[in-house]
C-alpha cells in the first residue's frame, strides 16, 4: 500500500511542481494578467503562490513534513478560485469556463487538505523521509 501513497503523493503534485516553475520563470506575464482580472500585489502573489507551489509539492512527493507541504498548497491554491476564476463576474462562454476552473481549484484545495489530514492522522504512513511536523 505504501507505493500506492507514493503514486497517488506524485500524481497529486505533479501539476504544483509544473505550475510554481511557470509562476517563477513567467512572473511578469503571469503578474499582468492576475492584475487584469484584480488581484492585490499581483507580481508578489505570483512569486508567493509560485514558491509554496514548487516547495509545498517537494515536500509531498519527497515526504518531508508532507503535512505542512499539503498546507501550503493550499494556501497557495484555494484563493485562486476567488481570485482568478470569477465566473459569477462573466457572461456566456466565459462564464462556463471560469466556472469550471473555479470547480477545479476548489477541488485541488479539497485534496491538498485531504491529503494534510491523510499525513497527519497516519504518521507511519511510509515512503516518506520524515514524518509530519504539525
């Protein structure tokens, strides 16, 4: 069964590591339109979001202190629903699509919280480097 957590830790984040990469090496196009759509600071919300992405998703797939990595996915995650994808803004087709990218964001935060509790409660969890550290 550990491998199975294995797969499902790097599956899971996978897309952090892809996405945090895109956040810190196209900051100024990623920044322009964040702030297009109103989001506060929005080159250090990308930096910011794009550093807990890429370390929150190392320390899943590695298992260190994978607790608090899930936690800082989502933190980086979960105000981007709100922030990027307000689909109650939008009309037409655009509205369609901003809601279901503001389902999967949600989504994805369900299972970085899931995954918090998942490293919480089974401490012994296996395959990891460290336990978890919350």
């Amino acid at each position: 069964m550990d491998i199975i957590v294995l797969i499902a830790r790097i599956l899971f984040a996978a897309i952090f590591v892809a996405s945090g990469i895109g956040h810190l090496t196209q900051t100024e196009a990623m920044a322009g339109y964040a702030k297009s759509v109103g989001v506060p600071a929005a080159k250090l919300s990308v930096i910011v979001s794009g550093v807990l992405m890429v370390v929150g998703s190392l320390s899943i797939i590695l298992g260190v202190w994978g607790d608090l990595g899930s936690l800082m996915i989502l933190v980086a995650v979960a105000p981007i629903a709100f922030l990027m994808h307000q689909f109650w803004k939008a009309d037409g087709e655009a509205r369609m699509n901003e809601q279901i990218q503001f389902n999967k964001t949600l989504s994805l935060a369900g299972g970085a919280l899931a995954l918090f509790a998942l490293f919480a409660l089974v401490p012994e969890l296996g395959l990891t480097i460290t336990g978890p550290l919350l």
